[in-house]
C-alpha cells in the first residue's frame, strides 16, 4: 500500500493502530480522571503523572513484597493510591478552597515534584519490568494480525471502566450528587448532603482511575518514575482537544488521539510525539473550548 | 399580640444572629421566632436582609454569631449539611433548579431527612400536576412557574416539617402566584412550619400568622396579622409601598 | 479635613516607597558589585540569567495573572538559537543574542495568540503541553544536537570591541544585560501599558467594558515576557557556552515558577531574589541527586500554603510598602 509517498505494510499499519488504541487507552482514562476531578474542584490535577506511576509501582511492591498477583493489584492499587488521594485532598486542597485555583494547580504541581522525586530517588531513571500475568499471555491470530492477549485485555478493561464511569455519572442517583454538586455545591448541602465529603471522594476516584490506568500500563512498558511526566502533556492536550468538563468528549478524545499518533508512526515517524500537540494548536484555532466544551 | 409561651413550642429561636458575606456585615442582631405550624413572613425593602437571614439559619453565609436553636437544638455551629439533616429545609429566591438533572433527578435529589413525615410521590403530583409530565424533561427547560413548583415539590419529599421560601412569587404570572398561595396553605393545613420572606404583600397578607419587619438588617417591627390594618401606615413608610 | 489626612498619608506613602525601592535597587547593585569577589562567578552569571528569566516569567504571573508552566520553551529556544548563532555562523555575542530574542518573541507571539484566549487553568495546560512540543522539536532538529546540545559555543568579541573570553568583561557584560532587562520590565510595569495589565488582572471585564481589547493586552505582555525570557537564555548560552535539553525542559519551567513563588509574585525584586535562592539550593544540594527535586516539591507545597506572599512580599507587607 502506498500513501503520501511512503511504502505501508498493511501488518505495521495494523500493529501501530493498536500501540495507537492502547495509548489511547490510557489516555482516556487519564483524561477522564481530570475531568471527573475538574467537573467538582474546578481545578486541574497537575500529580494526575504521579499519580499514574505510583499505580504502577503499587503493582511492582503488592507482587514483590506480598506476592499478591496482576489480579489484586488491579483492584487495591487503585484503592491504596485513592486513599493517598483522599489525604491529599483533605490535607492540602481544602485549605485552599476559595483561593485563586491557580494556588490548587501549583500545589498539586509540587505534589507532584515531591512524588516523582522520591520514587526516582530510590529507583533511579530506569524501569522494573512487570510480568504479564499468565491468564493474558500469549496471542490471537486474528486472521491479518496476531493480537497479543495482554493488549487486547488493556482496550477493553479500559473501555469498560470509561463506560462504567460514564454510566455511574449520567444515569444514577450517586452521579446527580454528583452532577448537581459540580453546579449548585451549597445547595446540594443543604439538602443535607455531605459534599466536601463527596469532593474528598471524587478528587480519590479521579487518583484511582489514573492508578488503574498505572497498573495496566505496568506490564507494557516497565515501571518507571518518570512515567507520569511523559504521559501527562499529552494528557492535557487531549484535555484541550475535548474541552473541561465533558465525560464522554475526554474518553472519546483520549482513544482517538491514541490512534492518531499511531497512524502518525506509520506515515510520518518523526511527527508522532508532537502530533498531539499540532493537533491542540488547530483545535485552539478553530475552537479554543475544545470540541465537546462548552464556551466559557 | 400573643405571648411566644401562649402558643404552641417554638420550632425555630433566633436571637442576636449577625451574618457576614466577606467583609461585609449583612445581619446586626436579628431575633425572631417561629412556632409549630405558624406561617411567618419576613417584610422589609430590597437589601433589608430578608434573604440573608434565610441563609443565615441554614448556614449558607461567610460567617454568623448569635444563638439560631431549632426545636431547641443549637445550630449556630453546625456545618449547613447538618442543619439540613436536622429538618430545615430552604427554598431558595434563584430557585436553583440543577440544569444538568432531568427534572424526575431534581425532584428526588434531596436525601430524605426522616423516616416519617414527609409527602408521598402521588401527593406532591396532585399538589403540582405539571411536573408529572416533565419529568423526563431537563431542568433548565422549565419555565419560572414549572421552576418555582419543582423547587418547592422537591423539599416536601424530604421529611422536613421546617420550610424557609425565599420569595416563591417573584416574576411569576398570576395564575402562578395564585397555584402558589394554594399550595402554601394546604401546607399550613397540614401542619408544616413555614418561613416565609415575601415582597408581595398582598399575597403574604392571606397566609401569614405574623409579621416581622427588617431593616438594614434588624428585625424593626413585629405584629400578628389581625394587627394588620393598624400597622399599614407603617408598613408604607417602612416598605415603600 | 479627612480628605487632607488621607492625601497626607498617601504622600507618606510614596515616599515611603520610593524610598525603600531606592534602597532595594542600591543593595541589588551593590551585591552584584560585590558577588564576584565572594561567590564563584560562574555561579553569579548563572543565577543572574535565572534571576532575569523569574522576572520576565513574573510579568504575566505577577502582573496579568497568567500562570504559564511552559516558559522553558523560550529560555530553550533562545539559548539553542544564540548558540548556533554564535557558533555555526559566526555571529558576534551581542548579534547572537538579538538572534535568539527575536527566536523567543516569534514564538512567544505564536505560542500566545493560540492560548490567551483560555482562562487560567486551561492556559497553564496549554503552556505546559506547547513546551512540550518544542521539548520533543529539541530532541528531534538536528540543528540542537539532540541529547548532546551545542557545546564549545564561542563568547567572541561583544559588538567587535570586547572580548567576553575575560571572565571580568563577561561578568560586567552579563550584569549589565541583567539590569537593562530588569530595569526595562520595572519600567512596563509602571507604564501606562503596565496599569491596564494590572486591572486586567483585576477585573477583565470592566476593562474590556472601558472599550480596551484585553486580549492583545495579554498577548503584549505574554510575547515581553518569552522575548525577555529569551534574552535570559541567550544570555545563558553565552555565560555556559552551551544549549542543552535542560534548558527546554519541564525541570525549569517548574523552576522559575518556584523562584517566582519564593521571592514573592508580583514584586520586583522577589523573583530575582528566588533565583538566586533556588539556584543556590541547586548548588549545595546537587550531592544529594534526585533529593533536590523533593525539596523543592515541598518548598512548593510550603509556600502555597503558609507563605502566599513569598520573602519580598511578606517583607514589603510588614513595612507596609510595595517593591
């Protein structure tokens, strides 16, 4: 197949849409934590990063100092870095409530530096491999490709996650909480509900997805500290692209992304970590409130 | 006038309240007092605190001092989720209707606060006939009438024997108004209690036990409504009506 | 008879200002006179750079409100540019620089007219993820060297005349860029372009309401403040006679808010002040590796918290003054 002048093999088309929709994966899901997170605080979670790279090292410590397998961290890391989530918040971010949010966004940023610099302290700038677990190894022949298991596992666990949140936020009775407090926060206390409990609780929910999101990326690529840092502007150009404030626009951005830059690996390698951005800039352009925002 | 003791308990005893937006002190010492099943209506001019001190008895303000007990528990340092929990419950001037619920999520939002007490579905829907067939709709599709009634609907199902209504009459045609003050006195009937801050005084006229006056944040006047008549002189100068 | 007391005291005020800015300037200068003889010199031209860098980052925090966690971009740039300038082409320092400023405003310009639309939050995502984008450019042009850098960057003769090679004319030659740079913001601050910036900052949109188009105010001070972070990095390349990835990375970026925070935002002498502490703390913490970094986040987390103001600030509000 030839396109723009480059020779394409049908096989590495195939195999960079895939990296394409895994990255997308996580992208979702870290957008959709800065969303969810945003939708309540109103501010931005620069330790999201971090955040991500401790779910991948909380994965590395639950096998290597308790043996408990892929299968428990999926679950307690997400739990464990929430509940640093929560303290986070209740320690930090409610002192600042009613200041300029700008405040919020430079502490988290600090949180951030603290985290990351600890964990690269101890581990250095290399990675700890992660064993795929045996459940999820091996690979589908699909016919035109081999999918490996592990990966296809990722995309789907991803997607139902996203879908899940989406659904918990929309359709339930938690999620009006939810989507009136993100409005109306005094008025939803005085109906007698306790919101900056839920806000404790959202801030640890949006730590969690990006944990989750850490834990599944830890057998892919190897658990590094800088993990979090690599991903994270990416992550906010897809948030800029969606636009605040939109579940379904961050999810949907976060996979479409993904396979962007993977088409971009096929057809012009060099552009394919700056895509993103190029993309931000034209979305900028065009629709500064990014394409599912509203207009502030 | 009657005595406070000479009426039934009192369910709501404000005494001293003085309220802050930031550096701005609203409430200079308001004292007032609600008994069971009384309709109490707050009078004063635009800016005369009327409103404040709604929020001020449910916690909504920067910062508050004095004593506010209900059924003779103090709240003056309770966070406003609790207040609620405790069975006051507010209906605010701006309504509040949350945009991004559906009508069905705006009605059923608020937690119920008591096992017993509070108005069944089928109830509310025979107070408030329109909203049944909104439900589906999105809050912020209603008009200021449909508005108003879901904003009140919605604090009935809770529980709450204590209602604040923060002018539930402004803007609204008078058809509206009249659907209103129908609903306000079958609540009376009822036996709920009832705070009411009104600028319309006709309509506030028919419903309230008594009267209270406000002025530059102070209670200034208070009468009951048989004293009415007596108190219009006044009530022009004071209200500039 | 209220109205003579409260002139009075705003004349006392202002003399009072005036007075301890001069006294502020007098001791900046004279420990810029004295730095070399006490400090190694290399290290004074460092934190000069970095100093010079804070204040123009200062102008959009400090001034417009505009927190940009992308300012790096146009240190980097500007300090690849002087660089290959100075190197590849042979340009004489005092060219070499203009080059990379003139670098740093395009971008600048560029850079803001596609984020200063975006309210606080969004514009410092915006930054962050531009910044990015030149970081990875960096990597990739081959004109940067990649994770090499342009190194062995040649300090020539300034304008033909002077020879930068002495480490004496350098010093003078890099004080002298600090003070024109400084002296030039303190003066857009004061200006009457300065006073709109600062009711922007108070209230947008009144002054849009006045009939002002905010956003080009913005978008000037923006491309200001990249041209004289520009300046600072070209400066740099100069002093360090080399460019490096550090230069465009996420690390300064988060440096220069932290000096800025630490000195005081939206003082004039706070950012210098903070550069010259984080610089330090760099320096007599480098044994300690990835521990800087720690400290630093918790230095961060302090001030947000407990010390809003920063040293100048907290310092200006107990004298009850402005600098």
């Amino acid at each position: 197949m030839t396109l723009f002048g480059h020779v394409v093999s049908l096989p590495a088309l195939y195999g960079q849409l895939l990296i394409g929709l895994i990255n997308g994966s996580f992208y979702a899901l870290l957008s959709l934590g800065l969303a969810v997170i945003f939708g309540m605080l109103q501010i931005v979670n620069f330790a999201h990063g971090a955040f991500y790279m401790m779910g991948a090292f909380a994965a590395y410590f639950l096998l290597k100092l308790t043996g408990l397998n892929y299968w428990f961290a999926l679950i307690l890391a997400p739990l464990i870095i929430g509940a640093v989530g929560a303290v986070v918040e209740r320690l930090f971010l409610k002192r600042l409530a009613g200041f300029d949010p700008l405040y919020s966004l430079l502490l988290t940023f600090g949180l951030a530096l603290v985290f990351q610099g600890l964990f690269q302290n101890y581990f250095g700038a290399s990675g700890m491999p992660y064993a795929i677990p045996k459940e999820l190894s091996g690979a589908w022949n699909l016919g035109f490709m081999f999918l490996p298991v592990y990966r296809g596992w990722v995309i789907v666990a991803s997607m139902a996650v996203c879908f899940g949140t989406w659904l918990v936020i929309e359709r339930t009775k938690l999620g009006a909480y939810l989507r009136a407090a993100t409005e109306n926060p005094t008025m939803v206390r005085a109906f007698g509900v306790n919101v900056p409990r839920m806000v404790t609780l959202t801030y640890a929910f949006g730590v969690a997805l990006a944990a989750f999101a850490g834990v599944l990326a830890a057998p892919i690529n190897q658990v590094r500290p800088g993990m979090g840092v690599d991903i994270l502007a990416v992550v906010f150009a897809v948030v800029v692209i969606g636009g605040m404030g939109s579940i379904l626009g961050s999810i949907l951005t976060g996979f479409v992304l993904g396979v962007l830059e993977g088409l971009t690996k096929v057809f012009y390698p060099e552009a394919s970590n700056t895509v993103a951005f190029v993309i931000m800039a034209i979305v900028l352009l065009v629709r500064p409130s990014g394409l599912f925002g509203r207009a502030h | 006038m009657l005595d406070a003791s000479a009426r039934s308990t009192t369910v709501l005893d404000v005494k001293g309240l003085q309220a802050w937006y930031n550096e701005s002190h609203i409430l200079h010492g308001v004292d007032l007092d609600v008994g069971e099943g009384e309709v109490v209506t707050l009078l004063g001019r635009n800016g005369a605190g009327k409103t404040t001190t709604l929020k001020a008895i449910m916690g909504i303000v920067g910062k508050r001092s004095g004593s506010v007990a209900f059924n003779g528990q103090e709240m003056i340092r309770l966070p406003i989720e609790r207040i609620a929990r405790l069975g006051v419950a507010l209906c605010p001037e701006e309504r509040a209707i949350f945009a991004s619920l559906t009508v069905k999520e705006n009605l059923f939002l608020p937690p119920q606060i008591a096992r017993t007490g509070g108005m069944s579905i089928e109830r509310i829907y025979a107070l408030f006939p329109n909203l049944r067939e909104r439900l589906s709709s999105g809050g912020g599709k209603l008009s200021g009438g449909e508005q108003q009634m879901l904003a009140i609907a919605r604090i009935l199902r809770t529980g709450a024997r204590f209602l604040m209504l923060d002018e539930p009459t402004e803007g609204l045609a008078p058809v509206i108004i009249e659907q209103i003050g129908r609903t306000i006195a079958e609540l009376k009937r009822e036996g709920f209690t009832i705070l009411l801050v009104e600028q319309n005084f006709r309509f506030a006229s028919t419903l309230a036990d008594r009267f209270f006056v406000m002025e530059h944040g102070r209670i200034i006047d208070t009468f009951a409504s048989a004293e009415l008549d007596g108190r219009m002189g006044m009530l022009h100068e004071a209200l500039g009506v | 008879m209220t109205a003579t007391v409260e002139a009075a005291s705003a004349r006392d005020f202002t003399e009072r200002n005036r007075k301890a800015n001069w006294i502020a300037f007098a001791t900046m200068v004279a420990l810029i006179a004295v730095a070399p003889f006490v400090a190694y010199p290399f290290f004074v031209m460092q934190a000069l750079c970095f100093a010079l860098f804070a204040c123009a980052f200062n102008l959009l925090i400090g001034y417009v409100n505009l927190l940009s966690l992308g300012h790096a971009m146009f240190l980097g740039l500007a300090s690849y540019c002087c660089a290959h300038a100075a190197k590849v082409w042979g340009f004489e320092p005092v060219s070499a620089i203009a080059v990379g400023v003139l670098a740093a405003t395009v971008l600048g310009f560029a850079v803001g007219a596609l984020a200063i639309r975006s309210f606080g939050i969004y514009f410092a995502m915006i930054t962050l993820a531009f910044a990015q984008m030149v970081y990875f450019f960096s990597v990739e042009a081959p004109f940067t060297h990649g994770e090499d850098g342009i190194q062995g960057v040649p300090q020539g003769k300034a304008l033909g005349l002077v020879d930068l090679s002495n480490p004496w004319a350098l010093y003078v030659f890099v004080a002298l860029v600090f003070l024109f740079g400084f002296l030039a913001i303190e003066r857009i601050v004061q200006s009457p372009f300065g006073e709109i910036l600062k009711a922007i900052r108070e209230n947008e949109p009144r002054v849009i309401s006045l009939g002002y188009r905010a956003t080009l105010y913005k978008l000037a001070a923006f491309t200001l403040s990249a041209g004289f972070a520009g300046l600072a990095g070209a400066t740099k390349a100069i002093v360090a006679q080399n460019a490096s990835l550090t230069d465009v990375s996420l690390s300064t970026s988060s440096e220069v808010v932290l000096m800025t925070l630490v000195g005081g935002m939206g003082t004039f002498y706070g950012p210098a002040l903070g550069a010259l502490i984080v610089i330090a703390m760099q320096n007599y913490l480098a044994q300690f590796g990835e521990w800087v970094t720690v400290i630093q986040g918790a230095v961060f987390v302090a001030c947000v918290l407990a010390f809003r103001r920063g040293i100048v600030g907290e310092l200006a509000a107990r004298a009850k003054v402005s600098l």
